[in-house]
C-alpha cells in the first residue's frame, strides 16, 4: 500500500477488472449505479407482468384467469415489487451515477458500503419472489399489510416477506447515508450548497427521509412478527393493542416513502426542462426550499391515508388541512418548471417530452390528491378506484416517467453513443397514450363506487375496465420499445460529445462520453 | 469541501459475502421461526441461520481488520475521516428512528387506544366489544384475559431498574474519562476507564437479565401478558441487545488501545463507539422515564 498519491495515480491507469468479478467486487461508484439500473429495469418488467394479469383478469367481470387468492398475491407483489425494487432502486442508481458527476467528486463516500447497499437487493427479492411458490402462496394482504390481514390471517409465507423487507430496510438505510456523506462531504471546491444542481438537492433531503423513516418500517415489521409468532398483541384488541396502531406506524413510514419516490423526480426533470428550454432554472432557491418544506410536512399528514378507521374530529381537521398544505409547496415547483419554459427557446428531443409529461400528468394526481385529502368527500373515496388512479398518477407518469427521461437524458453521458431519437419518440407516445388510457378510467369508476383489491366488478364498470386493460397491455407492451432503445444505444456507436445536449449545463457534461472509469480524481474548482 | 486527492478502495469481496451470509440468516430464520410449534422444528433452517450468522461475524471482522489496516497505514485523510463521521452519525440517527417506532406505539397505546378500548370519547365505542373492560395503565387485566393473561404485577423501577439507571449513566462518565485520558495519551488510565466501561456495561445486562427471569416466572410479565408486556419487552429487550452489541464493540475499542492503535489526534473508532454508547444510554433514560416510572 503506497502514500495516498500513488493510490490515486495506479487508480487512473486501472480501468475495470476483468469477467464477473468486476460487478461482484465492484467499489465503482458508475458500475454500481448501471447495476442498480438493470435490477430496477428486471423489477419494472417482473412487476409490471403482474399488473398485466391483474388488468387481464380485470378486462371483464367475473372471474375467468385466476382464483381470487391468487388475484390478490399478484396486487401485493405488484405493488411491492414496484415501490421496492422498480422505482427506489432506480432512484439510487441515477443517484449512483450522476452524484458523483454532478459534485465533481471521485466517488462516493464510502465505496464498499455502496456495493454492499446494492448486493443486498437482488437477494432480498429472490426471497421474496420465491414466497409465490412457497405453501399457502405468496402475501396476499396488499403492499400496505395491514394487520390483522397481515397477522392473524397471514399465509405462512408472511415470515419470509418480513425478512425481505429488514434486508431492504438495511440496504436503503446504508444507500442513503452514502449519498448523504458523499454531498455533504464530496464536493468539489467552490461547490457551495446553494451552486447544488436540484437533482443532487432532492436527493439529500430523500436520504435524510429514508434514513428517517426506514427504520419505522422495521419497527412495524418487527411487530408484526412478534403479534404472529410469539405471541405479543401490539394489533390485538384483546389484549389492549390496537389494529389502528399497525396503520399508524405504518403510514408513518408510508408518506415520506411516497415523497421518496417523488423528491428525486422532481430533481431530474428540474435539471431537463432548464437543458431544454435554454434558460437557467426558474427560481432555484425557491425550488430547494420548496422541497424541503414537502419533506417536512410528510411527517405530519400520514392519517390521511386512514380518514375513515374512526379518529376523533380534531385529528381528521389536522391531517386534513395539513395534507393540503402540501399543495403549496408542490404548486411553487409547477409554476417554477411553467416559468422555466415560459419564453425559452425550447426543443422537444425524448427526455423533454417525458418532462413535460411528467408536469402535466403528475399535476393531474396531484389534484386528485387535493380532492383525497378533503376528509368528507374521502369517506366517498376511501379504497376504491378512484384511489389507485390517483396514485398511479403520481407514481407512473410521475416517477416512472421521470427515470425515462432520466435514463434518455443521460444514457449518451453513460454509454458515449446517442440514442435513437425516433425511437425514443415512438416510445414516449406510445406510454403516454398508453398511460392516459389505463389510469384515467380508473378516475370514473372509483367515483361511481368500484372497490379495489376485489377480482370482481358490477356490470356498470365493465365498459371502463375493458378501456383499462386494453391501455395496460399497449403501456406494457411499449416498454419493450425501453428495453430495445438501450441495449441498442448500448451496441450501436453513434457517438457523441462531451456536452451532448446544447443547452446542458454542469460538471457531468465537462467530462468525455462516455465518462471514464474514473472521474475528478483531482477535484475541478467550480467558480 | 475536497482536498486534492481522494482514497478510492480497490474491489472488495466482502461486501458481496456479506449479502449472502445476511440471506442464509434470513432465509434461516424465516424457515425456523415458521417451524416453531410444529412437531418438527426445521434443523435445515437453523442450520441455515447459524451459519450465515457465524460467517457474518467472520466477514465484519475481515472487513473490519482490512479497514484498521487502511486507516494505519495512513490512508485516510482528514477527509474520509469526516466521511467516517458522517456515516456513524447518520447510522445513530437510523437507530434513534427505529426507537421511535416502538416509543410512538407505547404513547398510542397508553394515551389512545387503551382508554378508547374503556369507552372514553366520543369514539369510543369499542368497549361494546369487550363490556366491563376498564381502561387502566400499566394495564393489568386485559380484554381478553384468556388468550392474552395480564400480568400479576409489574417490575418496580426502584430497585433493579434505578440500579441499571445508575450503572448505565456511570459507564457513559467512565467512556468519557478514558476519552479525555486518550486525549492527553495516557494508556493505562484509557484502559482502565474502558475496562470499567465495559464491566459496566456487562453487569446491565446481566441485571437486566435477571429482571426477566423475575418478570417471567414471578410476576406473569410475559410476551403474553397484553400490551403491556408487549411494549414492555419490545423496548427493553431491543435496547438490550444494542447495549450487549455496544459492549462487543467497546470490547474491540479496549484491545485496539492496548495494541496502540490510537493517538490523541486520530481516533475516530473509538469515537465512533463512545458516541454510540452515550446513544445507548439515552434511549435508557426514556425508557427509565416511560416504561418503568410513569
């Protein structure tokens, strides 16, 4: 082992190690952000194969695919296997890759614990992928497992879920106080934190929410073990608990997490529309205060989520106009990105497109959600339909969207070649249409009644459904069109420049494409 | 802010065994705990479990010793120490959370759920549920006293527990002294104020111990015994194990000083476990306050 210098010298002449050894050992902060970003892209399509045959079995009433049991296993997975391992993973990957660029660091702060974060991942979910195949079949009691669904009438597969969610909870607290110590710590001289770029500014206040909340999911999920195996009554009245109690901690957890997997978009498509429009970003510092004060007032609205289990009228007035509150904030960012545009010499290249589909379309389940949040009209609203096309919204043409025009944003700075740009194009109208015509159906329905999580529907909802389904499978279906882009901006050498986009600004696009192996070894000064 | 140059570690094999040795753990005690109560209990997957919790241990110390060297070696700037520093303080900050969950879960069930439960409020409807049920705290007698048998009594806070209180705030001045001994590099007095850390720390839980051996087969204070023992065990028992994994750790800290591993500018291990022993020690004082007192 040399001096520090030598270190950094042999460093820059070594370029990755040879065979699987390279992404099992890897303390790169670049080959660990493509990892994360394959894994997430396995995850979307695995998930998205179970929304499939949920819409499937859904195109008519009755029941024709699957027994009811199984219907259920497959909302659950779906909606586990997307909020864990689609969208939080992919997240952290961006993160992986430009934070680093964006700061001008050399890596992240502490590069095992990074490859640790990620390695955890793919075996947490093949333990739970594998619950489908166990006795009594996989968790069948939706992503948000209350109790006692979730306890006394638990499939035994229920232990294993809790396991993959410690490992989960384990690799997401340590991914985020990397990304924590490597801002606060890493950045380049005269890159104060004020000259941040905003996608490096949501993701600090993401970290501080999961490193906050992560560890209440664990606490929830403990005492669900307890309750099912050794026999404690945290969710049991009999013994003085309290089923409410499970959805409180729960939802505690559960609103920061739905922040976490908004925040970070809202960076990304701050760094794109500026690129796009040509102008610089319509009142920055507005834009981080705004997001901070979203991340704080998410610990204080999660009873909105559970408007109806029976609080007393003070705490559904509070939750009630604290959940609007976040309108506030939520709005200055819409008008700021509306501002940015606003006599910009604009271009509508695919990750533009898929910004500019992501303030529209997410506005919209940000409205929807205002409407949610009004306690009355809530007891209305309460598990149906309208619910999930509310957060399908937020959560499709708001965060998936966001890590497509991500992925389209960066993918020259990462593989040097450009994308298909006709392709991109067809990709990003197919989901948009595909997209519009799955969720916003779901609006009517919910109004006119229609429960979620049942495999079966009245007559009255199955000229929407048909609508629905035959949406899904075209938003499906286009991703292939994701997966062809990629590989084939992969394979294909169309190469590009440095600053590849030319209105793009920051020390990403000071570097070569594809960024080498090794960046800022020596820090760059930023003026 | 950067200096000129960075420390980037080489590949690592650790971490990759660590995740599969956390996997053995959980699949192994996802199979042994589902087997509880069945005839048969699954020797595969204790099996499992043990194993992959033996080679944890064995990896933590691998990676460990590889990072003591690196720091020895000189390898690490001021820099990567604030890393360091941030990384701990950010892994407390986790930990502070994951107390609060089970903190948050006694105030609900104390100030709200338990009272609703007795037909206080307007909501409160639920004693129809259970008619003559009444609302008290520490709750002795609850609902359903058949399933979940309240206990007979409860721990008094002024005797086992006001001694661990005692116990645990001296060992945090006794962490402290060998701190300031490091500072002025006087060995023997770092080693014996640790030393003293350490039996301290090891005599808490020996006592605490033996208040659940008491609470078990003298008091009927069980996991059974309804939400009081349940929040009751929860806490403690929690905060038991972080204070038998903070002893581990200044166990390691104490040799690391004899083999003169510190010096009065850089020591940021022995930081590290100084801060998360004082940790350790607050979340005692809440629960001294809200489990045993109050």
């Amino acid at each position: 082992m040399g001096t520090l210098e030598q270190t950094v010298e042999t460093e820059e002449h070594h370029g990755p190690a040879r065979g699987i050894t390279r992404w099992l050992y890897t303390t790169n902060h670049k080959d660990i952000g493509t990892m994360y970003l394959w894994f997430s892209l396995i995850m979307f399509l695995l998930g998205g194969c179970m929304a499939l045959s949920i819409r499937a079995e859904l195109f008519q009433p009755g029941l024709q695919l699957m027994a009811p049991n199984f219907f259920n296993q497959m909302t659950t997975m779906h909606g586990l296997i997307m909020v864990f391992g689609a969208v939080m993973p992919a997240f952290v990957g961006l993160a992986n890759w430009m934070v680093p660029l964006m700061i001008g660091a050399p890596d992240m702060a502490l590069p095992r614990m990074n490859n640790w974060s990620f390695w955890i991942l793919p075996f947490a979910f093949s333990m739970m992928v594998s619950t489908l195949f166990m006795e009594g079949g996989a968790p069948n009691f939706g992503w948000t497992f209350y109790a006692p669904l979730s306890t006394t009438y638990a499939p035994p597969s229920v232990t294993f879920f809790i396991f993959a969610v410690h490992m989960m909870g384990i690799s997401s607290i340590m991914g985020a106080i990397n990304i924590i110590a490597t801002i606060l710590n890493l950045r380049a001289p005269g890159m104060t934190m004020m000259k941040l770029p905003l996608f490096v500014w949501t993701w600090l206040i993401t970290a501080f929410l999961l490193i906050a909340v992560m560890p209440v999911l664990a606490g929830v999920v403990t005492m669900m073990l307890m309750d099912i195996h050794f026999g404690t009554s945290f969710f049991n009245a009999a013994g003085g608990g309290d089923p409410v109690l499970f959805q409180h901690v729960f939802w505690f957890f559960g609103h920061p997490e739905v922040y976490i997997m908004i925040l970070p978009a809202f960076g990304i498509v701050s760094q794109i529309i500026p690129t796009f429009a040509r102008k610089k970003l319509f009142g920055y510092a507005s834009m981080v205060y705004a997001t901070a004060s979203i991340a704080f007032l998410s610990f204080i609205v999660w009873a909105h989520h559970m408007f109806t289990v029976g609080m007393p009228l003070a705490g559904e007035l509070f939750f009630m106009f604290s959940t609007m509150l976040i309108a506030v904030p939520t709005g200055v960012k819409v008008f700021n990105w509306v501002a940015t545009m606003f006599r910009g010499s604009m271009t509508f290249e695919t990750p533009m497109l898929f910004a500019l589909a992501f303030v529209v379309l997410f506005t919209i389940g940000g409205f929807s959600g205002l409407m949610l949040a009004i306690a009355p009209a809530d007891f209305q609203y309460h598990d149906t339909y309208f619910v999930v096309a509310h957060f399908h919204y937020v959560l499709v043409p708001g965060a998936v969207f966001s890590i497509m025009a991500g992925v389209y944003y960066w993918l020259p700075k990462w593989t040097g070649n450009m994308y298909h740009e006709g392709m991109g194009k067809l990709h990003f109208w197919l989901s948009f249409i595909g997209v519009n015509i799955t969720f916003f159906p779901m609006h009517f329905v919910g109004l006119a009644g229609m429960p979620r999580r049942i495999p079966d529907y009245a007559l009255q909802f199955a000229d929407f459904n048909a609508v629905a389904s035959v949406g899904a499978f075209i938003f499906g279906l286009s991703q292939l069109l994701l997966v062809y882009n990629v590989i084939q901006c992969i394979r294909v050498k169309r190469h590009t420049t440095a600053q590849v986009w030319e209105g793009a600004e920051g020390l990403e696009w000071t570097v070569p494409s594809p960024a080498p192996y090794h960046t800022f070894a020596q820090p760059p000064l930023v003026k | 802010m950067s200096t000129q140059s960075y420390y980037v570690p080489h590949q690592s094999r650790w971490p990759i065994l660590a995740s599969l040795s956390l996997f053995l753990m959980a699949i192994g005690a996802g199979g042994y705990i589902n087997s509880l109560g069945k005839e048969e209990v699954s020797g595969f997957s204790g099996f499992s479990l043990l194993i992959g919790a033996l080679f944890l241990a064995a990896i933590l110390v691998g990676w460990f010793r590889n990072v003591i060297k690196e720091s020895m070696a000189g390898m690490y700037s001021d820099q990567m120490d604030k890393s360091f520093r941030w990384g701990m303080s950010w892994f407390i900050f986790s930990e502070v959370m994951f107390f609060a969950a089970f903190f948050g879960a006694l105030f609900y069930v104390r100030n709200l759920a338990v009272p609703w439960l007795g037909g206080e409020g307007e909501k409160g409807i639920s004693n129809m549920l259970w008619q003559g049920f009444e609302a008290q705290w520490p709750l002795m007698s609850t609902p359903d006293m058949e399933t979940f048998p309240g206990p007979k009594e409860i721990i008094d806070p002024w005797h086992i527990p006001l001694l661990n209180t005692v116990l645990l705030l001296s060992s945090s001045v006794t962490v402290t002294l060998a701190h300031h001994a490091l500072r002025k590099n006087k060995r023997d007095a770092i080693v014996i104020w640790l030393a003293a850390t350490i039996l301290l720390g090891a005599v808490f839980v020996y006592f605490q111990a033996e208040e659940y051996v008491v609470a078990y087969e003298e008091l009927g204070l069980t996991l059974h015994a309804g939400i009081y023992g349940a929040t009751f065990f929860i806490l403690t028992g929690f905060h038991g194990l972080h204070v038998t994994l903070g002893t581990f750790m200044l166990l390691v800290i104490w040799v690391r000083v004899m083999r003169g591993h510190f010096n009065p500018d850089h020591h940021f291990g022995f930081e590290a476990v100084s801060w998360y022993w004082h940790f350790v020690d607050v979340v005692w004082v809440g629960l001294f306050l809200f489990v045993y007192i109050l």
